[in-house]
C-alpha cells in the first residue's frame, strides 16, 4: 500500500530537487496512476492537490506551501 508518509517523502524530496509547477503535477499524476487502487482517501486528497496546480494560478502552491504539504504527511 502506498501510504502518505511515502508521497510526503518523495514529494519533499521532488519540490527540494525541482520546483516546476508542471514537472511537480506531471509527477503527481504518475504516482496517482501507479498507486490508484492502494490509495487512502488523505494521500489521494494530497496528490489531487499537487496534480491540480497545473490547472491554473488559482491552485498554485509556492515552494513553502509545497513542503508544508509534504511534511504534515510524514
């Protein structure tokens, strides 16, 4: 199963390596479509969060935001 301490992680691990509101969605996106069946409903919540950023500057998180998100899951 994969759990939110695993997207948190990763996600930290992503934002630090490459802030870039598509690369972060287009991310987002793999993992939900990798982990669908075995998502509970707060990690999916999470990755709709990052995946919905590239929809427009309405749903943009900064940097900060970003990595808030990632360790509030960890």
């Amino acid at each position: 199963m994969y759990k939110k301490f695993d997207f948190g992680k990763e996600l930290a691990e992503q934002v630090n390596n490459k802030y870039d509101i598509t690369y972060l969605a287009n991310w987002a996106y793999s993992k939900y479509l990798d982990h669908a069946n075995q998502l509970d409903e707060e990690t999916r919540d999470a990755i709709m969060t990052v995946i919905a950023m590239d929809e427009g500057d309405e749903f943009v998180l900064t940097k900060e935001e970003l990595l808030k998100l990632a360790f509030d899951l960890q």
